[in-house]
C-alpha cells in the first residue's frame, strides 16, 4: 500500500529569507516578486524531488507586507529605476510602459512615473537613430521609412520620431 504524504507547507521564514535574496539583487515589483516566489518554491520542490511544497496565501502576502514595510519592496522606486534603465538602453515611453505593466505595476503608477522620469524621449530617440543609421544618414524614402519603423519598434512615439528626422538634413 502505497502511502500519500500530505503537501510540506513552506514556512514564512524560508520565503522571507528567499524574497530579502531576490531584492537584494534588484529592485522588483510587487506582482512580480510574488510570481518569482511561486517559482521558486516550484523549482525547489522539483530539485529536491520532494512532494509539492505548499504555500499559503497568506504567507506569501505577510512576507510581501514586511518587505514592503521595511522598504526593501517599493513599487515607486521601481518603476522610477526601470524606466531610467530602459530608456539607456533605448527603449522609448510605449515599450516602457508596455513592459511595466506585464511586471503587474499598475497604470496610475506608471503615468506618475513617466510624468516624474526626467528623461528626454526625444534625445534618446535621436540617439538611437544615430547608432542605427551609423555613418551615413538616410538620403532616401525607404531608407528613413526602415528607420522610422524600427523607432517605432523600440516604442518611441510619433512626436519624437518627427523630431529626430526634422533636426537632421534630408
């Protein structure tokens, strides 16, 4: 007769200890730490070979509550962080904001955020054109036209798309 062990419930200081080592990392969102939790506990009961391991809600929820008391977790300074980040990385405000909200931050927040950012769309859009036109800037209807489409691409927004190309020679 085989014998049914009943699901290991996942204690709130080993998720804690696990959520302080995930921020200690980098910033994260709350949504987002949340899933990397779930995760993580499913990945370990799949190392360990052990029986799935069981994590309560309200486990889950007092250690994000302490994280986020203590300051570790601030959904603010995350987004504030992700978008200055991004945007050296030349990505514009749509894609920014796109991926912002598939990390769970909500709208409100991301439109505070981006108000707040003291980015300049415009210049970063100019020097991504730059990086990907090189040397030569395009003379030509389809060259501008694949360029145009690939800052579009990366989430720039019309305004500074037209900016970029009525700032340099035709």
């Amino acid at each position: 007769m085989e014998k049914i062990t009943p699901p290991k419930e996942v204690t709130y200081t080993q998720l804690l200890q696990r959520a302080v080592w995930i921020l200690g990392q980098r910033d994260h969102g709350t949504e987002e730490l949340r899933e990397k939790l779930r995760l993580s506990i499913s990945r370990k009961a799949l190392r360990d070979n052990t029986p799935e391991l069981y994590l309560p809600d309200a486990t889950l929820n007092s250690v994000l509550e302490w994280c986020v008391e203590q300051g570790y977790l601030n959904d603010q300074r995350f987004c504030q962080h992700y978008i200055s980040q991004r945007s050296r990385r030349g990505y514009g405000p749509q894609r920014v904001s796109q991926d912002l909200q598939r990390k769970g931050i909500t709208s409100s927040l991301i439109v505070d955020a981006m108000r707040d950012s003291e980015v300049d769309w415009q210049q970063c859009a100019r020097e991504v054109a730059e990086k990907k036109a090189g040397r030569r800037w395009p003379t030509t209807y389809p060259e501008k036209v694949k360029l145009q489409r690939y800052l579009y691409s990366r989430g720039f927004q019309g305004e500074d798309i037209r900016a970029v190309f009525e700032n340099f020679p035709s």
